[in-house]
C-alpha cells in the first residue's frame, strides 16, 4: 500500500517540479534582459553624440560684449569680464576637449557667472527705463497725450520679426527704431547664460549614471552659492522627470522647488508697467519639453 501510494504521487511531484523550474528560468531571463536600474545611458553613446553637436554650437559662439552701454561702475563691469573669460576658457575646454568632470565644472562656473551679470545688466536696464519714463514730456499744449509705450518703443531686440514699416504722410515708409546697445548686450549675457545650463542638463540627463551624479554635485553646488535662481530649477526639474534612478531622482526633485523658490518681486516705479519689452532677457520662456528618450 505504501509503495502504490509513493509510486501514485510521483506524477504530481515530477509535474511541480516542471512548474516550479519554468518559473524560476523565466524571471532568470527577464532579470537578465533588464538594463540595470540608472544606467539607461551606461554605454555612454547618447552624452557622447549630445557633446559632439554643443562643440559645433561653442565653437559659434561670439564672445562676450563688454557692458559698457548699460553698467558704468567698475565693479559691475569686473562681473561682465569675468564671465566673458568664463566663456573663453569653456570654449577651450570642448574644443579640446578636457575630461567630462572639467567641462562640467566650468560650464557651471559661465553659468554662475553670466547669471550674476545678467542681472546687474537688467537692473541697470530698469533703472534706465524708469529714468527716461520720468523724464519723459506730458501732453503738448494740443492736449495730444504721448503714445503709450513710447519709452520702451527705443528698445527692440536685434532679430526680431518685426511688422512692416508703417508709411509717413509723405507716402515713404517711417524708419524703424535703432537697436538700443544695451538690450543687444544683454541678449548676448542671456543666450550664453541659457546656453551653459543647457550643456550642464546634457551630462545631468543623458550620461552615465556616474556623469549624472557628477553633474548634481556641481548644480548642488551652485545652488549654495546663489540661493534663488528658477533657470537652475527648472533644469532641475526637467532631469527629475527624466531620471530613473531612485536615489538620484530624490535629490533632484528635493532640491529643484528650492531654487525654484522666489523671495520676492520688486515694485514698479509708480506710473511705470512692470512689463518689459518684447524679448527682454528678464522675461522668463516657456518650458522646453522633457526629452524622456
């Protein structure tokens, strides 16, 4: 009896068995078809591929402007040849081109030092048009008012689509408003500073997972050394939704709404729009989508 009970299981046995070993090959095979978590970019083709297109772009890059138009103070303009020298020795460095973690840190130090001067140059520019906005004339004995927006109609941006020159009574079309200097000069300090983010969120999303926490490290460091600053934020953010590694992705989401974070906004001058004119630098632009390749 016992023997035909034994000899009764040994189907059911053998068949558990099948079972159990097809399941555990399966989840072998799966385990070893899945890339290793963070390291989506591990082979390094895609950093690499991003980095040969950014040496053409820095290699077109103009240098800096000095800043003459817009800051008269010595200091100011020290801000201005620091970042144009920050740029001259990034460009080097691509060229070369220098090891990744070099690159990095001196794309974050352009970055860091375009924003400060950036922002001298905006205040001076505010400053600027809040001067001529007071000393510009009321309405004429005619009681004809002033065209609104005459004082920001000096300024416009260089390479902008503009309308067709309206004509004149004498039937000739009216000449377009010369570009004002000191916008052109902060154009260029906002191109290259936009430009040096972008090149730090190449290594920050797309290379290997060593590179992208190489490349943290050096935003986390910039973060303590200017507290507030929404472009490093949303380059922040942007990496988040594309990170895939948990411990990485936590930090960049832990730090990005800190610097997003703005303490306050300046008064207008009483009578004056805080509105600025059509591609002013201060005027933030809209969100890129978020490469999640």
């Amino acid at each position: 009896m016992l023997a035909g009970c034994v000899l009764a299981g040994s189907p059911g046995c053998s068949k558990k068995k099948q079972e159990d070993g097809k399941a555990e090959a399966e989840k072998a095979k799966a385990e070893a078809d899945k890339k290793p978590l963070g390291d989506r970019y591990k082979d390094g083709q895609r950093l690499a591929s991003a980095l040969k297109d950014w040496g053409k772009r820095w290699s077109d890059t103009n240098d800096l402007p000095a800043c003459d138009p817009l800051l008269k103070n010595a200091a100011d303009q020290e801000l201005c040849k620091t970042a144009g020298a920050a740029l001259t020795t990034l460009k080097a460095a691509v060229a070369k081109p220098e090891p990744e973690a070099t690159q990095i840190h001196l794309a974050a130090e352009l970055a860091f030092a375009t924003e400060a001067a950036s922002e001298k140059l905006r205040e001076a520019s505010m400053e600027k048009l809040q001067a001529e906005h007071k000393a510009a004339p009321g309405p004429s004995a005619s009681g004809a008012a002033r065209p609104a927006g005459s004082v920001f109609a000096k300024i416009r941006p260089s390479g902008s689509s503009a309308k067709p020159s309206p004509l004149g009574s004498n039937g000739r079309p009216l000449e377009a408003a010369p570009v004002d200097p000191g916008m052109q000069v902060m154009q260029a300090y906002s191109r290259v500073n936009r430009a040096s983010l972008r090149y730090l969120s190449q290594f920050l999303q797309f290379g290997p997972l060593p590179t992208r926490n190489a490349a943290f490290t050096e935003l986390e460091g910039l973060s303590k050394r200017k507290e507030t600053w929404p472009a490093l934020g949303r380059t922040l953010r942007e990496a988040a939704m594309a990170e895939n590694d948990p411990d990485l992705q936590g930090k960049l989401k832990a730090l990005a709404p800190k610097m997003s974070r703005r303490s306050g906004v300046r008064p207008a001058a009483p009578g004056l729009t805080p509105t600025m004119p059509p591609g002013h630098p201060a005027t933030e632009p809209a969100e890129p989508a978020v490469n999640k390749e």
